[in-house]
C-alpha cells in the first residue's frame, strides 16, 4: 500500500516537473476555483441575508397589521359593554389574525400575573410548542405596549426536519379579561428553497466558470507551448547534426521572433560547420595531395639510390659510405612518407578494413619472429604467454600486424635488454594482447600524451626503429576501426605495457573490459 | 635476343631510372609517356612484358590494360602508388597480371619482371585431362574437344599447377609461390582475382565451378571436391 502510494506520487511529481502545460492547466484551474468559491461565498450569504431581512420585515408588518385588528375587535367589543361574551370576542379576534396573516401557528397566552379574572383560556394551535416563543421573547412581549411587535428566529418542526422560521410577539389588551400576548410562528422554507435555489445555480455556474477557465488556459497554453515544443525538437535535431533543420514562421508575434532568432541561430552554425568541414578537408586534401606528389620523385630517387647502394663494392670507401647513408635516410622517407598517407588516410575517413578469419596467436607468433633479429641484437628475450585466442577472429591482420610490430618494436627499443612478454588470452567476448616490456617506463605526464602524433619522450634517444612518433597514433586508429581498444600502463623504472583489445565479433561492445588484466604478469613474473 | 619490356609511366625520371635498370639486367626497355603512345608501341613492338603506371594522363591506366589484355595475353605489371587498395583490385581485374607499388626497389622489380618471363612449369610433357579440359602442356594450349580455350600465360600457368595435383588441395600462399614467385606473404587478393577470372574462361557455370573448386577456409584445388 505504502509503496503504491510513493509510486503514484512519484509519478505526479515526474508529471508535475516535466510538463509545463499539466502545471499550468492544474494551476489555472485550482486558482479560478478558490476564486469562484469566495465569490460564490460571498454572494450566497448576502443573498440570504437580503432574502431574510426583507422576509422578517414582511412578517413584522404583517403581525403588527393582525394585531392591530385583533386589538380592535378587542376594543369594539368594550365599547359596545358588558353583555357581550368576552371568550367569544377572543375567539372571533384569534379567527381573524389566522385569516389575515400566513403564520402558521398562531398562540394566545395571559399574560401571568394580573389581578383581573381569568375570562379567557389561553388557546395555541394545535402543533403549537412552548418552546417556539423563548422566555427572552416573552419577557420583552410583556414588558412592551400595545404597538411593538417583538420577534426572534426559531427551527420550526415540520415533515422533513427542521425548518427555518420567525416567531413574533404583541400584546393585545383585551380590556375587560386582562393582557394577553400574541404569538404567531411563520415558516420560512420558502425563503429556504430560494436560497437553495440561487446557491445550487450559483454553485453549477461556478463550476462551469472553472471548466471554461481550464479550457482557455489549455487553449493558451498550446498556442504558447506548442510552438516552444517544436523549437525545442528542432534544436534537439540540430545538436544532432541534423543542420537542415529550421523552424516555421508565421506572424510577427513573440513566437515567430523566437523562431527567427531560432533560424538565425541554425543559419549561422551550419555555415561555421561548413567553414571548419571545407577548411579541414582542404587540410587533409593538402596532405594526401603531398605524399603524393612526394611519391613519384621518390621512386625514382629510391630506386637510384639502390641501384648506387648495389654497387658500393666497387666504390672509393667514402662514397661507398656515402651511399649507404643516402640508402637508409631513403628508407627512413619512405616509411615516414608510408605513416603521414596512412594518418592522412584515417583523417579523410577512407579507411576500410579488410577482414579474414585469424589465429590471432599464430599472428603473433609472426610478428615475434619477425621482430627476432632486432631483439637480438639489443639483447632482449621475446616470450609469448597465451592461455587463450586459438580461434579465428575477423580481423585485417595487416592492421593488426602492423601494431603489433610497432608495440613490440617499442618495447624493444625502450625495454633496456631485460625480457620482453606477449600475452594473448581471450573470453566469451573479446581477445586481447598485451606486451609487456621492463625498460625504462614512462611518467605519468609522458602516459597521457603517448598516443599523440609526434610525441616522443626523449627524440634524442638512440632509435632503431622508425622514428616519426605516430607509430601509437596509428596504431590507436587501427585498433579503432576494429571497434578494439589500446590502452597503456607505465611506471617509471619498471617498465610499460600496451593492451590491444578486439572484440570477438565484428561490431560489438568491448565496454571497457578485457580478458586481460592491465599489466598482466601477477602470476607470470619475469 | 633480349626480352623486350614496354615501360609506361608519365615521369621521364623514373622511365629513364626505371631503364637503367632494365639495361643493367639486359632487357630492352621501350618508353611510352602516355595511353595512346603506350598501345601504338604494343602494338607496333610486340613487347615480351609490360611495365604499367596506372596514373596516367590521357586514357587511363585502367583503359590501356584492359585493351591490351583484349588484343594479347602479354605479362602486364601494374606500377600502382601505395595504399589505394582499390586500384590494385580494379588493375587485376583489367587483366594485370601482377602489380609493384610505387616507391618499391629495384631487385623487387626484377624479380617480379623474372618471375613472368621465365614462368615455371612443372616438367611434364604429357596431356592432363581435367574435367572435359586437356591441357597440352608443352604446346602451352587448353582445349575442351575441339574448340581452344583462349588463356593468358599466367592462367595457363595457375590451371596448369593446380591440375597437375589434382589431389592436393593449394592454399593461396602455395599458389602465390608458385605461379607468381613470391617467396613471403603476398597480396592473397591476386589468386582470387585471377582464378575468378581463370573460372570465366574455363567453367561452364563460373558460380557453379567444377574445374577449380574452393575449399573452404584452405584455398583451391582442381576437380570436384569429394
Ligand atoms: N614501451 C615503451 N616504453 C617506454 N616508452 C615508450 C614505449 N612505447 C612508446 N614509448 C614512448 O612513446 C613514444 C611514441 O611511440 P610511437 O610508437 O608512437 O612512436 P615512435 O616509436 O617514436 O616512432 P614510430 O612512428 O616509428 O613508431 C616513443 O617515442 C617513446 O618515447
Ligand atoms: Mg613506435
């Protein structure tokens, strides 16, 4: 049940915050209620009031009329002297206040304490209660003369409950038997149905005045808010790239200013987007246009070269040496030449990869042979570790050879003789291989900025490999394109440690983990 | 005589370079600067091979191949620039029979221009029957009954080393030694060009092959696979 009830209220809430139009109807609405409400307050009670008041005044002259004729017949009836009978004058002048007046009980009551003779009963009508004429109204009845009539509300019995209704009080001097009170009880149910009436109109009229208000504020609010939820849509599908996208405007209102302002806005975006997309396509077209035309001279300076370095032999020693300079600068162009159209390419977003079913374990095998002589001659070990990746994985193994010659080349270079270990091991989802070398390391400054083109930590150190610094830019790309990932972890003195995740199938989500740990060797230690 | 090796490139440099070159292997170089220049001397020479640069002014690279593989199966190498993988698909499908790729050196050159001049044969004389296919081995002919089926030296060649093994199963790396002499991981894209190309030739339904078959997951072999 609690439960339930934080639920419900939870989603009001949402529905609260989230919708301008919900928070603006329910809030139109329960205000021009509570003002309907006072209104309608205010309205009824003075309509009773006035219905009352000219009601009671109706009455108190209409008993005062009866007892004024009562008083006559009274008076006549003393006049014309003793013979008369005085039980039957009282009854006559009862008979004619009841036809001439609309009370619907009628009393006449001795006033107590006289010393005249008791001539005539006292006589009530029949549903007639002692109560309907209170001891305050009695008192006030007896103490005032003859013309004054007195009164007070009282709740008449009737069929259904109670009833609203007016008692009034006179005196009649009945001459010859002593003072009597009059009393004479109106019923007001009239003046109460009335009432009920106007409240019941008033109160339907309220409500239909709270139902027009909520109708006209939903009206505004979608004239209002509909148009700031298409701006909003737009600029939701412009922040998405979709740069065609503009507003309508109609009018000249405060809305078709927005919408303006909106395209103003989209106009002027699309045109800086467009500058920086031409000005970097120009870019890169400059470079991919350069290594170009660096290619064809270079072919034929490449292959004179060769042709010089063949015949050294037979060469005077300096420019035997001199030829063999010329030879490996050639080959260091050219594989920087190789790097700059591959970076250029990866920029220009013409890459496309060349997938084949590969044991990512044989590959890497491979490229430790290959990479043989090199750790050789720098006295280092390569060892591979791989409890896992025997499968065939789509890879473009020319990409994938390429970075790990590139790792294994840098872990060479930097590993200062000590061994070096390839891992390889896979799960359900991804295969990764790491190398891991125990060189010099690198600070944490230098980690952050490894995989940035150009960046070498120390450009003076001896190299043997390469030497442009987009060896890891590359190589990061590569492992991109196969929706992979390559990551680093180095510590200064105790060495490095590049991961190369690839996802097993083409397409999914590494998600950040890897079959391998980074660095791996806790069990494995050198 | 010496083989007589047509070179097309638009760079008088690398034309000259490239001559030095030849000369010093003792090939006779020709020289054409563009497309129609460069099938006026095929034409008018006859060249043993042909050195072929696809980026050229005029008629393309592409267009020149194709015509020149519609008039002879002369040996064609592309010269292709590095890195646009594409091109060198487009070439071997126009009929090259093998590419370089642009800076390359000059032992690489030569060993590729050897490898299609002195192609190498197994050494039988005799006929080989594959299929409803005879392949004449020394009269470097294929026939199906009759009729003469129309094959560039290296199609003949790569047939030729498959069906001579029937039983063996090639892998691509085995056919790239083989008929194109590659001696280390080569581009795996020229055997599935070329046997697409052999198979139009030689097939009755080239999506249906029964004379060269594919093994999945391996290469290549002749006849039906059981
Ligand atoms: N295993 C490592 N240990 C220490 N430093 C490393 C290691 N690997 C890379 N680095 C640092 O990162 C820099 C960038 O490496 P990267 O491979 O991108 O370029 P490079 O090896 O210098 O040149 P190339 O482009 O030829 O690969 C290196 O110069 C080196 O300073
Ligand atoms: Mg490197």
């Amino acid at each position: 049940m609690q439960w339930d009830w934080r639920v419900w209220r939870d989603r009001l809430v949402h529905v609260w915050r989230g919708s301008l139009r919900v928070r603006t109807i329910v809030l139109t609405v329960l205000l021009s209620a509570l003002a309907v409400t006072v209104i309608g307050v205010v309205i009824s009670s003075s309509v009773r009031a006035n219905l009352f008041d000219s009601r009671r005044d109706q009455v108190i002259a209409e008993s005062g009329r009866a007892a004024e004729q009562a008083q006559r017949i009274f008076t006549t009836a003393a006049e014309l002297g003793d013979g008369t009978d005085v039980q039957a004058t009282a009854d006559s002048a009862l008979a004619t206040v009841q036809r001439s007046t609309t009370a619907r009980y009628t009393a006449l009551l001795r006033v107590p304490a006289q010393d005249v003779p008791r001539v005539i009963d006292d006589q009530a009508s029949r549903d007639f209660q002692p109560g309907y004429a209170s001891t305050e109204l009695r008192a006030t009845v007896i103490a005032s003369d003859g013309t004054d009539v007195a009164w007070q509300s009282v709740a008449v019995d009737s069929e259904d409950g109670l009833d609203p209704g007016i008692t009034t009080g006179s005196i009649l001097d009945t001459i010859s038997a002593g003072r009597y009170q009059l009393y004479l009880v109106y019923d007001l149910s009239d003046v109460q149905q009335t009432l009920d009436f106007v409240q019941s109109t008033l109160a339907f009229g309220g409500f239909a005045l709270v139902a027009l208000f909520g109708g006209v504020a939903y009206l505004v609010v979608r004239l209002v808010v509909g148009p700031v939820r298409v701006a909003a849509d737009a600029s939701e599908k412009l922040a998405s790239g979709q740069l065609e996208e503009r507003l309508p405007v109609r009018g000249e209102d405060e809305l078709a200013t927005l919408a303006r302002s909106f395209n103003g806005m989209a106009d002027s975006l699309q045109r800086q987007i467009r500058q920086l997309a031409d000005l970097s396509r120009v870019q890169q077209r400059f470079v991919s246009d350069v290594s170009h035309e660096l290619r064809t001279p270079l072919t034929t300076i490449r292959l004179a070269g060769d042709v010089l370095y063949d015949q050294r032999e037979d060469f005077p020693p300096t420019t035997a040496r001199t030829a063999e300079l010329l030879h490996t600068q050639i080959e260091r162009f050219e594989a920087m030449l190789a790097d700059l159209l591959e970076m250029s390419r990866y920029d220009a977003g013409a890459v496309q990869l060349e997938t084949d079913p590969t044991n990512l374990v044989r590959l890497v095998e491979e490229s430790i042979i290959a990479v043989e002589p090199l750790a050789e001659e720098r006295g280092s070990e390569v060892r591979l570790v791989a409890p896992g990746g025997y499968f065939e994985a789509d890879v473009d193994a020319r990409r994938i050879r390429r970075i790990l010659q590139n790792l294994l080349g840098n872990a060479i270079d930097h590993g200062e003789a000590k061994p070096i270990v390839v891992y390889v091991d896979s799960d359900e989802r991804a295969v990764a291989i790491a190398v891991r070398d125990y060189g010099v390391g690198m600070s944490p400054a230098d980690v952050e900025r490894v995989f940035d083109r150009f960046w070498r930590a120390d450009p003076s150190r001896q190299r043997t490999t390469g030497g442009t610094g987009l060896g890891l830019a590359i190589s990061l790309e590569d492992a991109a394109v196969h929706g992979g990932e390559l990551a680093v972890w180095s510590q200064q003195g105790e060495g490095s440690c590049f991961r190369l995740t690839l996802p097993r199938r083409r397409g999914d989500e590494l998600g950040g983990v890897s079959p391998l740990a980074l660095p791996p060797d806790a069990e494995v230690a050198a | 005589m010496n083989a007589r090796i047509l070179v097309v490139d638009d760079d008088p440099a690398i034309a000259e370079m490239i001559g030095i070159i030849l000369r010093g292997e003792e090939y006779d170089p020709l020289f054409a600067a563009d497309g129609k220049a460069a099938i006026d001397t095929f034409r008018g020479e006859r060249p043993d091979l042909v050195l072929l640069d696809l980026m050229l002014p005029g008629m393309s690279g592409l267009e020149v191949c194709r015509t020149m593989r519609g008039e002879s199966g002369v040996p064609i190498i592309m010269l292709t620039a590095k890195g646009e993988p594409t091109d060198v698909v487009h070439g071997l499908e126009s009929g090259a029979d093998d590419y370089v790729v642009k800076p390359f050196n000059p032992k690489e050159l030569v060993a590729r221009i050897r490898a299609r001049l002195r192609p190498s044969l197994p050494d039988t004389t005799e006929r080989i029957q594959i299929g409803d296919l005879e392949i004449d081995v020394a009269g470097h002919e294929v026939r199906r009954g009759d009729e003469r089926v129309n094959l560039t030296p290296l199609e003949f060649q790569l047939l030729l080393a498959l069906a001579a093994k029937p039983q063996q199963v090639f892998t691509r790396e085995m056919l790239l030694e083989q008929v194109w002499g590659y001696h280390y991981k080569a581009d795996t894209r020229l055997v599935n060009v070329h046997v697409q190309r052999l198979r139009a030739k030689v097939e009755h339904d080239p999506d249906n092959p029964r004379i060269v078959t594919t093994v999945r997951g391996v290469g290549y072999r002749a006849g039906a696979v059981t």
